[in-house]
C-alpha cells in the first residue's frame, strides 16, 4: 500500500473554498484505479486540512495522479493557501492481507 499525505494552511477567510476545492480534487480520484480510499481531513481548529489518499501501489498512485481531470477550482489554489503544501509519501511495512477491510 502506498499512502499520500498533502498538508496545506488556508489563508484566513479562505478554509471553506480550500476545502471544496479539496474535496473536488479527491472526487476526481476516486474512480482511479488503484485507489484504496480518499480523504480531505481538517485539523482540530482548523488551521490546516489535510488531503490524504490510499493507493494499492506507488505505481497506481503516479499513474491515477497523472490521468485525474478534477474540474477547476473557484480560483487559484496559490490565493487559497497560505504556503506550498507539504507532502509526505509513505509505504507500508508489512504484507497486506487480500480482502480485508482497512481499519482505523
């Protein structure tokens, strides 16, 4: 399993458009596939959200980031954000098991 993490910080006044636009993002990967699971998350207080997406591979992830076609944001990203996002990839570290439900 292959786990992206996109951490971003709205600007202030700009946490709901970010987030739509989030979501419509998440909503354009989801017929990917590949994809085990997607989520937009924001953080307690809501000084960040987090878009976070669960892929069988590194490979499937790469492929499905390339063929998404989300429909464009209300505006630019660069004007809804504070910073850059930051980016964390992860993989996991132990044999999946076939068939079974992810669990929290």
């Amino acid at each position: 399993m292959f786990v992206n993490m996109g951490f971003v910080t709205p600007r202030p006044g700009k946490e709901e458009a970010l987030a739509k636009a989030m979501r419509s993002f998440a909503g354009a990967l989801e017929e990917m596939p590949g994809l085990l699971a997607v989520f937009v998350l924001s953080e307690e207080g809501g000084k960040s959200l987090v878009g976070v997406s669960m892929w069988s591979s590194k490979q499937a992830f790469e492929e499905g980031m390339k063929k998404a076609r989300p429909p464009p944001p209300p505006e630019p990203f660069e004007q809804m954000r504070a910073a850059p996002p930051t980016t964390r990839q992860f993989e996991s570290v132990r044999e999946e098991t076939p068939n079974r439900p992810l669990s929290a």
